[in-house]
C-alpha cells in the first residue's frame, strides 16, 4: 500500500534532471501542481491542496523542504531557509532565470498532463516558490500559473526569477493557447513588494490578473506581516476578501483546465 505521511494524499517518488523527490497525490481530473511555500507542507498548505482536490483537480504536492505536516514556526521556517541558501537546487538571487528546481518541476509537469490529459496543468507557487509557476511555462504544459506572493529573487523588488525564453514561451501561450497568470499578494508585504506586480502587469498586460489586499484583511492568527494569502493568513469565511481571493484561485484553475465547468 502506498505511504500516507500526509493524510488524503498517496505518497510516491518522482526522479528527474538528476533529481527526486516526494510527491504526495491525490484527487482526479485535469492535474495541478500546488508547490508549497517555506517551511514545507504544513497543514495549512495541505488543507490548500484539499480545496483544490474538491474542486475537481488531480494534485500533486512535491515534498522539495521541510518535513510533512509539522507545523509553521518561526524557527522551522528560518531554518528551512538557511539550508535553501546553502543548497544549489534554489538560488534565491536570481532574477532572470529560475531555480534548478523549476526543471524538475517542469518535468513533473509533463508527467502528470501524460497521466490526466487536458488542455494543460495548472501550477500554484507560493512565497519562495511563487515565480516557480511562472518558470514551468516553459519546456512544460503549464496554461495556468497562480503566483501567490511570490518572494524572489530576494532584495530585488521588481525581479521575476524567470529567464528570457520562459517570459517569451509564457507570453506565446497567451497568445496562441489562451494561457493567463494569476497573482496574489497584501499590500504592505515586504517579500513580495509593489514593484513586482507592477513589473508583471506591464510584462503581461491583462493575461496577468493581480489579487492585491489589504493587510486589514489577514488572518489576525498568522505571523506578522501578512503573507500567505492561501494559507496561514487566510480567514475561511464567506466574504472575507483572503476567501473570495482563494474562491477565484479555484475559479481561474477551472477556466483555465476545466472550462466545461467553470
């Protein structure tokens, strides 16, 4: 029987570009790749990936930092971070090309439209791994990255962490595929700041759809400053604007592969 180390998901091991991985699956229809933020896969961020599986979605969770349902902390998380900054699958300076990681994501990708077909994979980063969405257009089958506060490169605020050939691929897929890019981000966050948003719209024109919030509306029980908009600062409520901005995260995911349904 196949492991369960996060409960609702099977566990398996995909390698690639000399790299392997935990996945954890679960779900059935069009695939969706929801890669987590730092410090891993806490139970906020599988609790994310659930909705996305109600929502009609075959998702995968690759496992690339911190251990499976332990709990954000400060310190976890700082830790987490230093080990990605000594490590060379992640370079969290770059601005114009991605991680090592985005290829093996990319391949994942392949892997999964193989497996569940579709018009395409849609593809949810967050934090450290938000531009990592936008990266996987390229060499890969992604139609619907959601960029949810996405954080690098570090200390370079208009940056995109992607190189040229994948914003040129991105911009073919919204042309020639009807692809689009979601983001999401509150306004006073200092990892993911104004300049950034800025630099995708007029990258992207209206293909990039921005969600930006006020820090009023974060969930007053998550880490200061607000962050995560799908997850620890989230507040599950109808009318609270962190859900209506989640309710359309899994909006854009059906447009995009499930149009049938949307």
């Amino acid at each position: 029987m196949a492991a369960e180390t996060v409960p609702g998901f099977t566990e398996e091991r995909f390698e690639a570009e000399d790299q392997a991985y935990p996945v954890h699956r679960a779900g059935d229809g069009p695939a969706v790749i929801v890669i987590p933020e730092v410090p891993g896969i806490t139970p906020q961020v599988r609790a994310f990936a659930l909705r996305v599986v109600d929502a009609g979605f075959s998702v995968y969770v690759p496992e690339l930092f911190g251990e499976p349902m332990r709990p954000m902390t400060m310190p976890y998380a700082l830790r987490t971070i230093a080990r990605l900054c000594v490590g060379r699958t992640f370079h969290l300076l770059a601005a114009r090309e991605s991680s090592p990681a985005v290829d093996w994501l990319r391949a994942l990708a392949r892997d999964v439209h193989e497996r569940h077909g579709g018009p395409g994979v849609g593809a949810v980063g967050m934090c450290i791994t938000g531009n990592f969405a936008l990266g996987m257009m390229l060499d890969a089958p992604v139609i619907a990255p959601v960029l949810s506060q996405p954080s690098l490169p570090v200390a370079r605020g208009s940056g995109l962490h992607a190189s040229d050939a994948a914003i040129a691929e991105a911009h073919r897929k919204i042309d020639e595929e009807g692809a689009a890019i979601l983001g999401l981000r509150f306004k006073g966050d200092p990892m993911c700041p104004a300049a950034r948003f800025t630099h995708l719209k007029r990258e992207f024109g209206d293909a990039f759809e921005a969600i930006e919030l006020d820090d009023a509306t974060a969930n007053p029980d998550g880490p200061w400053p607000p962050h995560s908009v799908l997850t620890n600062h989230l507040i599950d409520a109808e009318g609270e604007p962190t859900r209506v901005a989640l309710d359309r995260t899994l909006a854009f995911l059906r447009e995009h592969l499930r149009p049938e349904t949307a």
